[in-house]
C-alpha cells in the first residue's frame, strides 16, 4: 500500500512533464503559468518535508500519511476540474503539500518495522516502484491525452491518482496500527516543574524558520529569468538556515524537543550519504529534462517518443533497485560506487551519440541504450544510499532525517536543474544542439565525480571506524555486525 501511493506521486510527476503542451492548449496558459506548474509542486513539497518527517515521529507517521494521502487525492480532483492556470496552480501547491507529508513516512516506516537485511530489501522495492513509475508515467500521460484529446486528456492525468489514493485510505484505515495519532507526552518547561504545550515538541519556530530558509533557497531557482533582487534571497536564506541552527542547539536548554537532533550529523554515514544523495540528484536529475529538449526541439521528436527514449532505462532502475536492495547489506558502499561509476560511463555514452549522430548521423535513438546504464546507475545508488544513510539513525528521528535527505534531494534537483539548463541554453547561442547538450552532459559529469570522491570518503570512514573499534577491543572477543562490513 505504502508503495502504491509513492507510485501514485511519481506518476502524478511524470504524467504533467507530458501534459504541459496540451495544458497550454487546453487553458490558454502562458510559459510562467506553465512553469508554475512544475515549480510550484516541487517548492511547497520541499518546504514541508522535514516539518512533517518530524511531525509522524512524534504524532503517528500513519495518521500523517493518511492525512497526506487524502490531501493529494482531494487536490488531484481540484487540477482535473481546472478552469484556468490560477486554479491549476493552486491545485498543485496543494498538491506538493500532500505529496511532502507522505513522503517522509513511507521512508520513516520502513525504518521502523524493518531491520537488516528486510530494510534494504524494502528500500529495494521502493525504488522498484519509482522505476516503474518513471517509466510508466510518460506513456501512461500520452495514452491519456490520445484517447481524451487535448482538452480533456490533460484533465485525465490529474483524476487517475483519484482511485489509488481512495482505496490508500480505506486500506490504510484498516491496516495501519491504532491509534493512527497520538498526543506526544509534554516536556518539562526550562527551569520549572511544569510541562511545557506538547506542541512545542512539534518544535513550530524551527519549522517555520527552516520553512522560509528552503523558500529563499529554492525560490531564485525557480524562476525563469529571475531578476537580480531575486538572487538577493540566498543570502538571507543562508541567515535563515544559521538561525534555525542556532535555534535547535537552543531547544533543549529551553525544555523543547528540536524538530531536528542536529547531532544526527556527526553520524558519519549519515552526513556523507545525505551529501552523497544531495550531489547526485543535482546532476542526474537534468539528464531528462535535456533530453527530453535535445529530442523535442533538438530532433523535432513528439512528447510521447520523447517518453519511449526513458522507458528501458526506469524499467533497467526498477531491476538494480531490487537487486541490490538484497545485497546492499552484504556489499555496503561498494554499490553505490558502482552505480557512480555506471553513470559516468553511461553519461560518456551519451556523450559518444550525440557526437556520432552530429558527424556521421548515427540514429540519435541509439541514445536508449546509452541512458540504460543511466536507469541502473540509479537503481544502485538511490535505494542502497537510503539504506546506508539511515542505518544508525535513532528510529526516534526516522522520519524527520529522511526528510532531511529528500530536502538534499530538493535542492539539488531545482539547483542542479537551473545551473545546468542555463548554461545549455547560454551555449545554443553561439553552437548547435548537440554541442550545447555535450557541454550540459560534461557538466553532469563533474558533479557525478563529486559524489563518488565523497562515497570513497564514506568508505574510509567507515573502514577507519571498524578500525577503532577494534584496537579499542583488543585482547577482548567482540561480535562483528553486518554494518562492519559495510564498506
């Protein structure tokens, strides 16, 4: 079930990256309103992930979900029924609010009722479902818009999520255990004996603060042709995050629960596979958008052959995630950095294609084969990175530290995004598609490197804590766990 509804949000995703040409069609939608769109969804479901990663820890990560799931499904209805942009785009902020309170759940759960070898199994299976659903979500979109037609096939692609999310709830009101919330027990106020509200130890300073310093960050990133005063909000972005630091080292003098435990971050494998996580969405995550342009404007390719180019590498990503899903406990770290590695080689394939197709008009649908080493790639390295980030995290904090690790994910993806385009679309005008796709593949390539210098790091370090561990056990029998070896 808890798939299911992941499945349902990722297609919601892919579906509206086909749909855009005939939304433009279908209500009169200008570039900004389209953009809105997809920003729009990716901006609010950033900004809520931790605060509702913390929020299932302490209240009930079932009732959250739930509450999650009936808010996409009730927003999917309101984008099916659009009558204008406005509509629409409200529809999907809301939309990535529901999506942004599911999310950290699912992976909060599986932290909790998972251990060992069953977690890496059942991260396994999640990025399974995301596989398919990538893969799915653009041929799906285009048979919807074929058979409904410019005006009401956009339309269908919302209203599909409709029936997954009505049978979520009821199966999640029947299986999840009771009670699906709970009141968290109050803390003891600062230098009193009595309690403070239990809703501080939903921590809402830090929550808001947090909250606005992703909405700066994010914003400038967002925004086609964003202007100098724009830009201007980084830094006080960067103002909000060092105040919201400083405010959870407060709390707990203050008798608060901080909605993050910031000493999660001397958990080396914690800090070193968000940044892993962080540095490969920034990259990877524009090889579609590219191409999905290169093929379109590039090639003069349809949106649904520009789909078909992805389909054997989801489908490719779907297999890795459940292959090493089962080995991620036995090999550790060694997965990830070859998933690194396949994505630099797939990433030079590409490279090799666009080149041959430019000199010698070698068929640019080579490109399917290329970008399949891209589909493994990424089965190896999301699931198994979750794995392995989360393994020593207090389960207290399960929630909320994998919403810190999707917020990694956010901001790379929109940073990565716009760095990388800008600098494609800066090279269209002095070269053709192909160099300028070239040059935005190349730039992949670096942050790609990036990653794998830190996973090599993340190996060190947990070799060098093995190491310690024994030399101080010397002379003393000690067990060795599976997380020893996880190199």
């Amino acid at each position: 079930m808890l798939l299911g509804v992941i499945f349902m949000s990722l297609i919601g995703v892919s579906i509206v990256n086909v749909a855009l040409p005939s939304i433009q069609v279908g209500l009169d939608a200008d570039q900004s309103d389209l953009q809105w769109v997809l920003s729009g969804y990716a901006l609010t479901f950033g900004i809520i992930l931790v605060a509702a990663g913390r929020a299932g820890d302490i209240v009930g990560r079932g009732g959250i979900f739930l509450v999650g799931v009936g808010i996409f499904t009730l927003s999917s209805v309101a984008a099916g029924f659009a009558s204008d942009a406005t509509w629409l785009n409200a529809a999907r902020f809301v939309q990535g609010i529901g999506s942004g309170l599911i999310s950290p759940q699912v992976i909060g759960m599986i932290q909790h009722y998972f251990r060992g070898e069953d977690r890496g199994k059942a991260f396994g299976y999640l990025g399974t479902a995301v596989g398919v659903s990538v893969a799915i979500g653009p041929v799906l979109g285009g048979f919807l818009i074929g058979v409904g037609g410019p005006e009401l096939g956009w339309r269908l692609t919302f209203l599909v999520n409709v029936p997954i999310g009505i049978i979520a709830v009821i199966l999640g009101m029947r299986w999840f255990p009771k009670p699906l919330f709970r009141r968290p027990p109050a803390a003891p106020a600062s230098g009193t004996d009595r309690p403070a509200s239990w809703l501080w130890s939903l921590d809402p300073v830090g929550s808001v603060l947090l909250g606005l310093a992703l909405l700066a960050i994010l914003y400038p990133f967002m925004q086609s042709n964003a202007s100098a005063l724009w830009w201007g909000l980084l830094p006080v972005g960067a103002v909000l995050v060092w105040l919201w630091v400083r405010w959870e080292q407060r709390c707990p003098r203050l008798g608060h629960t901080p909605m993050v435990d910031l000493d999660i971050f001397r958990t080396s494998s914690f800090t070193n596979g968000t940044a892993i996580m962080t540095l490969y969405f920034t990259g990877m995550t524009s090889i579609w958008v590219l191409v999905a342009l290169y093929v379109q404007d590039g090639q003069g390719k349809t949106a649904f052959e520009s789909g078909l180019f992805g389909i054997p590498s989801a489908l490719l990503s779907a297999y890795a995630a459940h292959w090493s899903g089962r080995r991620v406990n036995h090999y550790g770290r060694k997965i990830v950095i070859g998933g690194l590695f396949l994505a630099l080689f797939g990433l030079a394939a590409s490279i090799a294609v666009v080149f041959l197709h430019e000199r010698f008009d070698v068929s640019v649908w080579w490109l399917m084969l290329s970008l399949a080493f891209i589909g493994i790639a990424q089965g190896a390295v999301i699931s198994p990175n979750q794995t392995l980030t989360l393994a020593e995290v207090p389960l207290e904090y399960a929630g909320s530290s994998g919403a810190i690790m999707q917020t990694g994910q956010r901001v790379g993806t929109s940073v990565g995004i716009a760095v990388i385009t800008a600098a494609v679309f800066a090279s269209l005008a002095r070269w053709s598609w192909s160099v300028a796709v070239v040059i935005g593949f190349s730039l992949i390539s670096l942050v790609v490197l990036v990653a794998l210098a830190m996973a090599f790091k993340d190996q060190r370090d947990r070799r060098r804590i093995v190491a310690s561990k024994a030399a101080s056990d010397a002379g003393e029998p000690r067990p060795v766990y599976i997380s020893d070896t996880q190199f």
